[in-house]
C-alpha cells in the first residue's frame, strides 16, 4: 500500500483545480439508531457525521462540490434499516457512513450492493458485515472475532478458577461477540460456568441475575448493549451480589454510568484505541469541546468514516464506485483514527481492542 495523506484542505485545494466552479452537492449519509434504546450512539454518529461534513464544506467541499448530509434512522432494526437504506439509494447518495447494530448493517449493506452505493461501518462488528458483503462494504472498527480474542483469553488467564458465565441477547453483534468470546475462552481450555440467553430492552433482569447467584458465578461477560449490561449489574448490587461484569464495545457511552450508578464500578471492556488520545485528532477534538461535548465512543470513528470517503474520492477524482473501492484498497489514509488502510475485505488494518475500565464516571485505558 501507498500511503495517502489526507486533510480537508489538501481535498479542496486538488478539487478547485479540477472542478472550478463548483458543481451540483454531493449526497451522503449517516445511518443508526437515533430514536430508541441505543439513541446515545446513534447522537455519536449523527454529531461525528455533522463535523465531518461541515469541516469539509469550510475547506471546499470534494471535487469542487458541497456535501450534503442526510441522517437516517434504523433505531437498530433490520426491516427499518433495510427501509432507509432503500430511500437513501433511490435518493442517490454516494456514499453511507453506516449504519451501527450489526443486525442493521449486514441486511442493509445487500441492499447498497445491489444500489451501487458505498457503505463505510464505524460500528459494526459482526464479521459477517464484510465476509459475506459486496466489494462496497467497509468498515472503520474491528472485527468481534478480533475481539472475541482478546476477551476470551483474557478471562482464562485473569480469573482461574472463577465460575464465568456468558450472556448474549439474541442480536447478531451480542450473540456474534458472545460466542466468538466463549470459543477463545474455551479453547484456552476454560469451561463455561453458564450460558444463557437474554431479551433486549426489558427493565427486569432480576430473574437472571438471581440464578447467577445462586450458581456462584464469579464473572458474567456481556454480548449485548450498554443498557441491558448497566441494569445487570445494578440489580445485581441492590441484591447485595457484586459479580464481575465484562463486555465489549457496546459499553462506549456516558448513558452506562447513568443507568448502572456506583455498580458500574470496576466494570471492563473491550474497544478499539480511544482516538481521542490522538494527536492529529487534537484540532477536531477542541471543536466539540467548545460546543460542550464529549466526542466519546463512535463519534470520531463516524468522523473518520467521512475522512476516509472524502479522501479516496479525492484521489480517484470521481465518485464512480469501482475507482473509489479501487483506491481504498490500495491507499493508507491520515484520520483522526490514525492512518488507516482496508484489507481485500473491507476490514480496516489499524491497531485492534485493548482494555477500558469504567471508574467514577467515566472509562479509561485500564492499567
């Protein structure tokens, strides 16, 4: 691979020569779940997506046109997603910064095949997302078989002799993340205490979480979302039971300390490095600060989604599908994620999951 530095300055300088004046805008998108359960990650997308494209404009906009940013909601369910993404190639986006839930992303990514329309995930972890998706499928975040590595063997190694239990929620990311996890763990040569599955969105979890008690379980790890995870753990406390939680990275929001409280405590999971600790996202970083908010969790993996996009573009001089997937398969890109480069995939080649660990509010890298 070549290496591609990117910024939006150097997009705008290259379209003005090449495209002055500018032309009609370029249509994009941002897809995830803005309304229900999972609306706090679909608010990171959706503010990652609106800097994005703003930064672009201010510095010319790509291929001398503006860009234009539509914002779809799938609330996490397949049929919807499968709705918007109809609407949004009939209105002939160029290209879908989307969506979040893998049980979103993988049907809705064979309906952007079939339209021509690039999808870039900055979520979706099922690797289902890109091993069986067209050659426009990508995606800015790792894999849960990747993660389920580092999670599986990490549980064998820190709690030998632990009764560990795994929960999964039915969902292709929790179950995909679950299993993958469990297999690693087991191939590490430790033996699931517990197996259960669970449904999503209830309020009461006190039945599951009495039988874990009761069967002396030591560690549960989570393959679900943060809402049901932070309730888990609450009631588990109030029920004077104080287990280990351990998830994924379904836990990269404030909205978990806000459910779970104090029991949230001490609670670890997995995601990829934290791009806010990144110098070149330093400038971007600033300017959501000045607005009052934290770029947390996928906002600048949303972000660096649209970075990546813009820059293949660019270095394609066109929008046609075939030479924009032609150069993100053979260019590395300078984002605020670092520079990134996609495998034969569409898999992203950055750095993979480290640990995080939820304290007094907050999550940070774990010592």
């Amino acid at each position: 691979m070549t290496r591609l530095k990117f910024s939006f300055a150097a997009a705008a300088a290259a379209s003005v020569l090449a495209f002055s004046p500018a032309q009609a805008e370029l249509v994009i998108a941002t897809v995830g779940p803005m309304t229900g359960q999972y609306a706090s990650f679909g608010e990171q997308m959706r503010r990652g997506a609106e800097q994005a494209v703003k930064d672009l404009n201010a510095a010319g906009g790509v291929l001398g046109q503006k860009v234009k940013l539509e914002i779809g909601d799938d609330a996490c369910d397949p049929k919807q997603a499968v709705a918007v993404a109809k609407k949004l190639v009939s209105q002939k986006v160029v290209f879908v910064g989307g969506h979040f839930c893998s049980g979103s992303s993988i049907p809705a990514s064979k309906v952007y095949t079939a339209g021509r329309v690039l999808q870039i995930s900055p979520a979706s972890t099922n690797p289902k997302l890109t091993d069986e998706g067209g050659p426009n499928v990508f995606r800015v975040c790792g894999r849960d078989d990747q993660q389920g590595v580092v999670a599986g063997t990490f549980l064998h190694k820190n709690y030998p002799g632990k009764k560990v239990a795994f929960l999964h929620d039915k969902t292709a990311y929790g179950k995909g993340l679950m299993d993958a996890t469990l297999e690693n763990y087991q191939k590490a040569g430790g033996k699931a205490a517990m197996v259960e599955a669970y449904t999503a969105g209830e309020k009461d979890y006190t039945a599951l979480v009495s039988k874990m008690k009761a069967a002396g379980i030591d560690v549960f790890y989570l393959g679900g979302y943060h809402t049901e995870g932070a309730l888990m753990i609450r009631q588990a406390h109030e029920m004077g039971y104080k287990p280990q939680l351990v998830s994924g990275d379904a836990l990269v929001t404030d909205e978990f300390w806000k459910i779970a409280g104090n029991a949230g405590e001490g609670v670890l999971m997995t995601f990829s490095p934290d791009p806010r600790k990144n110098a070149v996202a330093a400038p971007v970083v600033a300017k959501f600060k000045a607005q009052k908010y934290e770029p947390e969790g996928y906002t600048l993996y949303t972000y660096g989604a649209i970075q990546a996009w813009a820059a293949a573009v660019t270095k394609a001089g066109s929008t046609d599908l075939a030479k924009v997937v032609k150069v993100l398969r053979s260019e590395q890109f300078d984002t605020v994620l670092g520079k990134i480069g996609f495998d034969k995939k569409g898999d992203v080649t950055a750095p993979g999951y480290v640990w995080y660990v939820w304290s007094k509010g907050t999550y940070d890298y774990a010592k």
